[in-house]
C-alpha cells in the first residue's frame, strides 16, 4: 500500500503545479507529466506486486473509510497505471499546443484524473468509492470542458456531467441498498449481505445501469461520442482507454462480492446489451467522418463485446456450472487489457494526424502517409487491431469472445440457450464484418491516395514523445497478439481461486487448444506471414525491371482528388442497407446556377442522426421541459396560494386515512 501512496504523493506534486507562476507555465507543465509518468509507474509496479503475490494485501482504515487491495482491484490498477505512463508521454508533447490556454489547469486536473481512478479502484468501503468516482467525475468533466470557448466543447461536457451523474444516482442506490442490509458499508462486510431475493434484482439493475453507463453500453452510450472528440487527444485515450473499463471493474465487484448468486435473467440482460452495443457501436462509427466520434462510437462496440463476454461468463456459470463461467471472464478481461491498449494508441494517433493538419474531418484527408510515414506505420497496426485481424491482440480478446460463446453452446442443452448462442454469433459476426470494413475506411481514406486539401498537403509529423509514446503501445499490441501467454498468464491469476479450477492451464488457450475449445497457432501464421514476405522482397530485389512512370489514363484528362473515394461515399452501401436503422437525413441545396442549362453548383449535407437520441432522449427532454413549465405555474409566490396548497394536502390525507383506517 506503500507504493500507492507514493503514487498519490506525485499526482499530488502534479495537481499542486496549478500553482506556479503563469511565466513558468512551460516548466510547470514538464512537471507536471514527469509526475503523471512517475506516478503511474509506481502504481503499475505496486499493482504487479500484488497480482504476483510478491507483497501481502492489506487494508488501511480511518474510521469508517479504508483503502484495500485484491487481485480484481491489482489487474485495474496495473492497467490504469500502463495506460497512464503511456499517455502521460504523449501529453508531453501534444499539450504543448495549448500553450497560454490553460496549460497548468490541463496538467493539474491529469494528475487529479489518474490519482481519483487509481483510489476508486483502492476504496475498501461504499463511501470512499462514491467520493472518487466523484472526484473522477468532475476532474474528466473539467478536462473535456478544457476549450470552454468553443460551443459545441462546453455543450458536450454538460451532457456528460448529467449522465455520469445519473450513473453515480443509480450505482448510490445499489450502495445504499446492499449497505443497509449488512453490518456496514464496509465491502467485506457488504459481502456477507442479507439481501432477499426480490431485492438483490433492483440492486443488481441499479448497479448494472450505472456501470453501463459509464462504460458507454447502448442506450445509455450518448454522451460517449459527444465527450470524447471534445476533451485534447490524450485525455480522451486515458478516458477510453481506463475510465470506461472501471466501469467493468465496479460491476465486476457487485457481481462478484455483493450479488454471488445470479438469477437467470441476469445474465441474458448483460450479453443482450453488450452484444445489441457492439453492434450499433460498430454500425455508427462505419458513418462518421469525425476521426475522434469514429473512435468513441468504436469504444462503444468494444465494450458491448466486454460486456457480452462477461454476461456469457455469467450464463455458462448459471447453466453449466463447474467453474464454465471462467471462459466468459477471462475472455472479457483480456479484451479489457487489448482495447485499452489499442484505443490508446488509436486516440493518440488521431490526436498526432489533428496536430498536423488541424482538423477531425476525414474527407479533408488522403495521402497523410508520406507526410506522416511514423503515424501511418502506428495506426496501420491499431487500424488492424481494433478489425480484430490476427496477429495482434484485437484478436486475442475477440477469439476468445467467440470461444465462450462456442463453450456456452456445447455445454448447455436447453433450446433457449442454442436460441441466445445463435443471437450472438449473428450479431457478432456482423459487429467483426463491420469493424473490419470500419478501420479499412478509416485508414485508407486518411493516409492513402491523394490529398484532398491543403491541410493535408501541408501536413507535419509528431514529435519525439507522441511518437515514443505511440511507438510503446504499437510494441504491446503487436507483442501480445503474436505471443499472449504471459498475459493470460497473469490475467489467469486474477480470478478467485475456486473459480479458476476448469483451465489451469489457460495461458496456453491460444497455442495449444483443448477439448472444447478451437485454437489458431499464432505463431506457425507469423512464421507463413514473414516467409511470404521475404519471398515477395527476393523476389523484388532480383527482378530486372524497366519502370516508366506517367499519369493514368482518365479518358483524356489527370485525376483528380475528387475522383477518389470519399468516407461518406466509402460508407453507403451500408448506409442503404442499414437504412432502416440509421434514417440518415439527405439535403441537396443549388448554391450557384449560372446557366439555366449547365453550369449548376450542387451542396450535399447528409447526417446521421443517433437514432437512441431522436428516439429516446429527446422525448423524454420535451417531456421534462413541459413537466417543469406546467411545475413553474404553481409557483407563483402567493403566500394565499401556498396556504390552500397545504389545506388541499391536509384534506386529501384525512380522507385517506378515514378511508383506509
């Protein structure tokens, strides 16, 4: 626990750079990350100490409140504290940009961010957990409302301030709930709870809803795609890439410590809304044109499959019994730990193409490889990862998604079970079909081609730290996805020790296979990949060759840029396929008619509208304005109108209780 405090010594060191003189804006700054970085660092390696039972957890109480460890809290901690190194180098960098625009408030509230989801993983007690999801709250609110200056920055950090705090009301109540039926709030103590069964169900729907919505499951994902392109690069890739995994780490607990015994129901709920979030997710991003809202509705979709994965877990635990479920689990943990490193590079790698051509507009891009050849090269490989292609670790997470899914349908013989297998291997192959024609779009129409304007004709490459930052995380995901077995390995030990019987052997999944479960050998596809390579580059080399290069024939006239696949032409057959569900909105405008025979000059805007938004949010908001419209005409500030308002309410409960005495 010593090192955790450490941890929280140098985020504070970080936060209290918000005190330096404006002149030393620069220095505070470096500090700043150099305090984030040392930080994170000491959190990751106090997190592996306790995953490797190198070190004893313990538990640090004042009062009512304490601080604890376990092996579910060590695996969060140790990602929070990976993804926060990484981050915090590449906001070295990439912060610079907002030089004499707040820059020590953005490196105080950073290290606020990361030191409050650290001790939210650490709160041993209902209270504690409740205040830093709150301090986590209201620092990432403060740092996606950082260019307070533009309208639609502030409009999207509002909309995320109601939501979580929305979420924070229903994970409250499951608090309350679970507290006032143990000896205290206390989370050993909440574990021996004496909840009925009638009442576990509302704890368990309260805490699911608020989980679901900080981890962005449809149809409480709203403020997810507003909120991320809004918040500076680096904060949206700690906010996806740890933020919304805690989401899992909080329902993980309930599930695990407070509710052990689940009801049927429960599961099919949690796979059902993950499964229906992966789809849509991956659907909508497939429409964007907003590099960052392509990423969030993509996180979206990647927590759907956590999600059902674990929900799957629960199923295979419900039915099959015998410790089943531990597939589900480790199957969601370990794509828990991939997209967190993915989406940390992809945002990074957003962030790097923003900083060079100052804009999110994907038609405004084309040929950013030769101006971005180290940005190319990185988010080619996290474009491959998030379409869950071998050889990197989307894969990993992703097969082993499938597996329990496969495992869910031999081990249980009910027809309603090979019914929601059936759903799920639809719906999950659709989600994989369409992530992978998602992040070939995104990466082609970017980086391939001809510039389409003169922002990415005069495009720059990042800096040393953006560049050493995305280079770790390119590392990692190749790493894991060509050799994983250190990661389940260590993922293995995370789950308790009585649910952890039915694979001892699970680092080995992927390489060696088992009875039930298919397996792919990673390593003999490496060994075909680069035999094919080598081939094709001999080859090459030994090939006499007379190259003459000219223009290609277009009917008697140079192509052009816009002779090229646009994203939003990239994207509609889909669009026509899936009209039914996107209802997209079509505007064509005249904006010049010269001739009136020729010469017209035509405007397209087309939008996709968030379908859960036109349906479900904007109703209720109508309904709510109404609500307190008609509430504001009661209160019209008469002292008489008040009066006969409390005589009405004496009067209705007297004849209530003569009524029912």
């Amino acid at each position: 626990m010593n090192l955790f405090f450490l941890a929280a010594l140098c985020y504070s060191i970080g936060i209290i750079t918000l005190l330096f003189p404006h002149r030393w804006q620069k220095g505070a700054h470096y500090t700043a990350s150099l305090a984030a970085i040392f930080g994170s660092a000491l959190t990751a390696y106090g997190a592996g100490l306790i995953l490797f039972d190198f070190v004893q957890t313990e538990s640090l109480r004042w009062g009512s409140y304490s601080l604890t460890g376990d092996k579910w809290s060590a695996a969060f901690l140790l990602l929070t504290g990976c993804a926060g190194v990484i981050t915090s180098i590449y906001g070295a960098g990439y912060a610079l940009s907002y030089l004499g625009k707040r820059l020590r408030m953005l490196g105080a509230l950073w290290n606020l961010f990361l030191g409050s989801m650290v001790f939210v993983i650490l709160a041993g007690d209902a209270f504690s957990f409740l205040f830093f999801w709150e301090v986590m709250a209201v620092a990432s609110f403060l740092l996606v409302n950082h260019e307070a200056e533009k309208r639609v920055t502030w409009n999207a950090a509002y909309q995320y301030l109601v939501m979580t705090h929305i979420g924070t009301a229903a994970i409250m109540i499951a608090f309350l709930l679970t507290g006032t039926h143990s000896s205290s709030f206390a989370f050993a103590d909440m574990a021996n709870n004496t909840l009925a069964d009638g009442m576990r169900s509302v704890v368990f729907v309260a805490a699911f809803i608020g989980f679901a919505l900080k981890a962005g499951l449809v149809p409480l994902h709203v403020w997810l795609p507003n909120a991320h392109p809004a918040a500076p690069s680096h904060v949206s890739a700690l906010m996806s890439g740890v933020m919304l995994k805690i989401a899992l780490y909080g329902f993980g607990r309930f599930v695990f410590s407070f509710v052990p015994v689940w009801n049927y129901w429960w599961c099919i709920l949690v796979m059902l809304a993950g499964l229906i979030s992966a789809f849509l997710g991956v659907l909508y991003a497939q429409m964007e044109t907003d590099i960052k809202r392509i990423l969030a509705y993509s996180s979206v979709e990647n927590m759907g499959i956590i999600f059902a994965a674990f929900g799957c877990g629960m199923l295979l635990q419900v039915t099959a019994g015998n410790n089943w479920g531990t597939i589900g689990f480790m199957a969601a943990l370990v794509h828990c730990y991939n997209h967190s490193v993915i989406k940390v590079l992809m945002f990074m790698s957003a962030g790097s193409i923003m900083h060079a051509t100052g804009s999110k507009n994907l038609e405004l891009f084309g040929g950013l490889l030769k101006k971005l050849p180290y940005t190319g090269a990185f988010c080619f490989v996290g474009c491959m990862a998030l379409a869950a292609l071998p050889l990197t670790n989307g894969f990993i997470g992703e097969w082993m998604t499938l597996q329990s899914f496969i495992t869910l349908a031999s081990t249980s013989y009910g027809q309603d079970i090979r019914l929601w297998s059936s759903v799920a291997f639809i719906l999950l192959g659709l989600t994989g079909a369409l992530a992978l024609g998602c992040f070939v779009r995104f990466f082609g129409i970017a980086f391939l081609g001809r510039a389409r304007s003169i922002q990415a004709q005069e495009a720059h490459e990042a800096d040393r730290f953006m560049l050493l930052a995305m280079g770790i995380s390119t590392v990692l995901v190749l790493t894991v996805g060509i050799y994983p077995a250190p990661l389940l390995t260590m993922l293995g030990r995370v789950l308790p020790a009585d649910t952890a019987v039915y694979m001892p052997g699970i680092a080995d999944v992927l390489q060696s296979g088992g009875e039930l479960l298919l397996a792919y050998g990673n390593m003999l596809l490496l060994f075909a990949v680069l035999t094919v390579l080598c081939f094709v580059v001999v080859v090459h080399m030994t090939q006499k060759r007379y190259v003459s290069s000219s223009i290609t024939w277009n009917c008697g006239t140079e192509p052009t840029a816009r002779q090229q696949y646009s994203a939003t032409g990239f994207s509609k057959p889909l669009r026509r396929a899936f009209d039914y569900l996107l209802k997209p909105k079509r505007e064509v405008s005249y904006v010049r008619k010269d001739h009136p025979y020729f010469g017209r000059l035509l405007s397209y805007k087309l939008e996709i509208p968030d379908m859960i938004t036109e349906k479900l949010y904007l109703p209720l908001q109508k309904y709510f304005v109404v609500s307190s419209a008609f509430l504001r005409r009661l209160q019209q500030g008469s002292v008489r109108l008040y009066v006969s308002y409390v005589m009405a309410a004496m009067i209705a409960v007297l004849i209530w209780g003569a009524i029912y005495k």
